[in-house]
C-alpha cells in the first residue's frame, strides 16, 4: 500500500489530468429524503426553526454593571480635594530652577552664607570615640559593602573617550545608600549625644517617611506645600531662635529683588487637586510635637542651590504648618519657629536654618516690616572617583571631610 501511494507520487499530474477527464461531467443529482423519511415514519425536524432542538439553550453571562472592563475613567472633578479654584503645589521632589532669589520671593526670606553663630559655638561640644573611623565604615557600607544590587542607570561615555561602551551594571542605587548613609550617621549622633549627656535622646523622636502638607497665599494666588521627608526628628520642646530680635529688626532696610521677566511661580504646577486643610504629620497626643531637623533625599542632577531652594521651601513649610497647630501666629516676633534641614545626594551635605519671623508675607511695609531668615552651607563629605575604563567596583573613595558629621552633630545636639 505505501509503495503504490510512492509510484503513485511521481505521476501525481498524470493521475490528475485522467480524473478530471474521466469525472468532470458527472452531475450530483439533489437528494430528496422525504420519500425515504416518510417511508420509514419518521418526520423530518428542522433544526433552524426549533429552539430546544439542541437542548438547553445557553444564556449570556451576566455582566455586571461596575465591571472595570466597562468603566469609565475617572474625571478630576470627582475626587474628594477637588476645588474650582486652581493653586500652585510644590512638594520635595520639585526642582526650584531659579534658585535661592526665586525662594526669597515664595518665603519672604533673606538668606546668609554659613551657619549661624550658636550653631558653630556648639560644634565641639559632643563627640564619639574613633568618630572619624566609624563615619568612614558607614560610607563604606552605604556604598560599597550593602548587599542590595540592582541595575544601574547606564553610564555616559566621556567626551574625551572616542570608543568605549560602558556595560550595564548591578549595583547599590543612589536612593537606597543616600538612605543607608543617613541611618548610619543619625545613629552614630545619638550615639554621641548619650554618651555626654544620656537623658538628651529622651527628649528627641526619629519619624521615617514623615509627610505633612500646608498652604498659604501669595500675591491673591494661593499656593500648596506638601513635603515628605525620609526623617523627621522631632523634639519635645520649640527649637530655640537662631537671630535675636534686635537682629530681625535691623533687616528693615534690606530688599528683595525679583527675578523679572520670570515670577517666583515659574516652576511651580496648577492643579485643582489639593487639601485645604493642613496636617502636621501626627496627632494632638505626640510627645514630641515639636518639628527639630528635617533629612531629605536629592538627586545628583540638582545643583546645590537648587537643593538648598527646595530645602528653605520645605523648611518653610514646616515652620508654617507649626505656627498654625501651635497658635504661634501672632506671638512670631518674641517667639519665632525655627526647623534644621539637612539634605544629601549620598556623597555632599548641605545645612539649611529656618527662622519664621512673619505669617503672612504681606508684611514687607510700614513700622512691622520684617523678614524671615535663612542660613545655608554645604560640604563634601568624600569624593567619589569612578573609573573611566573600567567597572564600578573599581570605584575609589578620597578626601574624607571630617567636618560634616561635626556640622551636623551640632544641628542634632541643638535644643
């Protein structure tokens, strides 16, 4: 049977042409089997015209009417903090382009170069044995000795390097050892802080991921702060004010410039999303409900005047949101609020202090003209050398400043 199928094969047209010529005028006669049917008694059904001829009919599946496959997206208008009247929102993670003129106009502030006077006087009040050797191992664990590994951001070719291809590689992200950095280094300031006096650390609260949000207008136009900080530390008591009230006097005569032909709103996004009411972070019962220093996280694409923006702005933030909660709006002048904020990129520091003077910014005129205050610096607290032709685990790390744990052992420390 396979042979013949074979031989078969190789005459396939042959065979073809003959079954066409032999069958092509053979005609199929319609069968009629009614004749047969009825002969047999049987009465012929059509299936088209009965319904249950197939048994049960099948029914549609029910759908039911909340079905996100028959949704339809949800409006702006619907949500619970939507307002007719739109406000500018910034937040931690907004990049201020102008800098620190575009803050002075948002927080009515002038800004100082270096720390104030009582925050250097109080420097070399507390230290930790071998301090500079335990902040070196707390970089080299952020950096180098963590156990995390996920793939890196692909690395830019230099502009001096005509062929070359860097690989994708795993690795430590920004993020996560910024955050190992600061863990490491609040630990070693407690550390220090108990040692000289053990009741200190009774009186201070370590938040992660602390979030709190206010508002306030400018200008008729009305403006939303939200802030998220990867710490708070909070403290039991008001901090103490960082200028007298004979210095905040004497600024009267001082003047803000603008930044014309841009306003102070230029980066900032309308949005009619927004909470009206503020929040603080935490309830009427805290111990501790006091905000002392802020810690925040930027990214290495920011300068560091617009890491010292951002931070004044959620310095400003706070500081508002707890004269408010406090009902310190009107006692300002004789008591001010201040916040410490510290911001990093995991290898440079920057220190802001914040001292509220005014509510409103309105008072820029007459008798009672008078400005908050702000003073900032930054350090690098070690370089990072990253190889040029070569992997990331030939990557260097040099000039260690002990200076920024000593900067900012003095902002922990200060009551």
């Amino acid at each position: 049977m396979r042979l013949t199928q074979t031989l078969l094969a190789f005459r396939r047209g042959f065979w073809f042409k003959n079954i066409w010529k032999n069958k092509r005028k053979t005609t199929v006669k319609e069968m009629d089997y009614r004749p047969a049917m009825k002969f047999l008694g049987v009465e012929p059904i059509d299936p088209l015209e009965n319904e249950n001829f197939f048994g049960v009919k099948k029914t549609k599946v029910w759908i039911p009417p909340d079905d996100p496959r028959f949704m339809f997206p949800s409006r702006s208008e619907d949500h619970v903090d939507w307002h007719q009247t739109s406000a500018y929102t910034c937040n931690d993670q907004v990049k201020l382009w102008e800098g620190l003129p575009q803050v002075q106009i948002l927080t009515n502030c002038l800004i100082e170069r270096g720390l104030p006077p009582d925050v250097l006087t109080n420097l070399d009040q507390f230290s930790l044995p071998g301090q500079d050797h335990l902040i070196q191992r707390t970089i080299l664990q952020a950096h180098l000795w963590d156990t995390t590994r996920e793939k890196l951001p692909k690395r830019k070719k230099p502009d001096d390097i005509s062929i070359w291809n860097y690989k994708t590689e795993l690795g430590i992200p920004e993020s996560r050892a910024a955050e190992l950095l600061y863990q490491g280094i609040t630990q070693r300031c407690f550390q220090a802080l108990s040692i000289t006096d053990p009741y200190i650390v009774n009186h201070l609260r370590l938040i992660r991921e602390h979030q709190m949000n206010t508002n306030f207008v400018l200008e008729k136009n009305p403006i939303y702060l939200a802030c998220k900080s990867l710490y708070l530390l909070t403290s039991d008591k008001p901090l103490s004010r960082f200028a007298s009230k004979e210095q905040v006097l004497a600024t009267r005569d001082r003047t803000i410039d603008n930044i014309w032909p841009m306003t102070a709103f230029v980066d900032l996004e309308k949005s009619h999303i927004y909470k009206t009411d503020g929040c603080l972070g935490y309830t009427s019962d805290y111990s501790c409900p006091h905000s002392h220093t802020l810690l925040l996280v930027h990214s290495k694409d920011w300068t560091m005047d617009q890491r010292h923006a951002n931070a004044l702005v959620m310095s400003y933030a706070h500081c508002l949101e707890s004269a408010k909660y406090h009902n310190a709006t009107e006692s300002l002048m004789n008591e001010p609020v201040c916040v410490q904020t510290i911001h990093t990129d995991g290898e440079s520091f920057g220190y802001t202090c914040f001292q509220l003077n005014a509510m409103a910014n309105s008072v820029t005129e007459g008798a009672s003209k008078r400005y908050n205050l702000a003073w900032i610096d930054d350090d690098l607290l070690f370089n990072k050398v990253l190889p040029r032709r070569s992997m990331l685990r030939d990557t260097k790390y040099r000039q260690y400043n002990p200076n920024v744990f000593r900067k900012i052992l003095g902002l922990f420390s200060r009551s």
